[in-house]
C-alpha cells in the first residue's frame, strides 16, 4: 500500500515538470505575450500567420530553455496589437560557413 502511494506520487510530481503554459497571441497584446514567455520560461503559442492560417510553435525566454545544439533566434508572430511581435525559439545551431 505504501510503495503505491509513493509511486503515485512520483508520477504527480514528475507531470507537473513537464507542463507547458499554452495560449493563444491572438487575443494578447505583443508585451503580454512577451511577459508570458518569461514568466513561464517557456510556453506553447497559437497564433495566426500573416497568409491567416492557423500556427502554433513553442517559445522560450532563453536558450537555457533549449536543447543541446540549438540556439535562440528571433522570430516575429501576430498578437492582437501587431503583425511583428518578436519573440524567442529555439532552433538547431548551424555554422554560418563550412570549415574544411
């Protein structure tokens, strides 16, 4: 009885370390969804393209919230009260020339 309900409390605990804040930029201004982002460290967002379609992707406030070889660059997505809002994601670390 008890190793059940240490395992079960294992498992709660291991869940809520892997949550991700999710939300939709379409109905936030850019500085909330910048403020989002940071106070999260990383978070899930929807958000419209400039063609209309609907995007999501997942943004981070630094590249501490990345994985091994990638790197942080800025990108621009929609929010409520800009087409250019500016924010963080990760992506793979390429070299900017071949060194042979």
């Amino acid at each position: 009885m008890v190793r059940s309900l240490l395992v079960v409390l294992a498992t709660l605990i291991a869940t809520d370390a892997y949550a991700i804040a999710r939300f939709s930029s379409n109905r936030m201004s850019c500085a909330r969804v910048q403020q989002s982002v940071r106070d999260n460290g990383a978070a899930i967002v929807s958000y419209t393209s400039r063609r209309g379609n609907p995007l999501y992707d997942r943004f981070v406030r630094s590249a501490q919230f990345c994985q091994g070889g990638e790197v942080t660059e800025i990108v621009y997505i929609t929010a409520a009260d800009t087409q250019s809002c500016p924010v963080l994601r990760c992506e793979e670390f390429e070299p900017p020339f071949n060194m042979r």
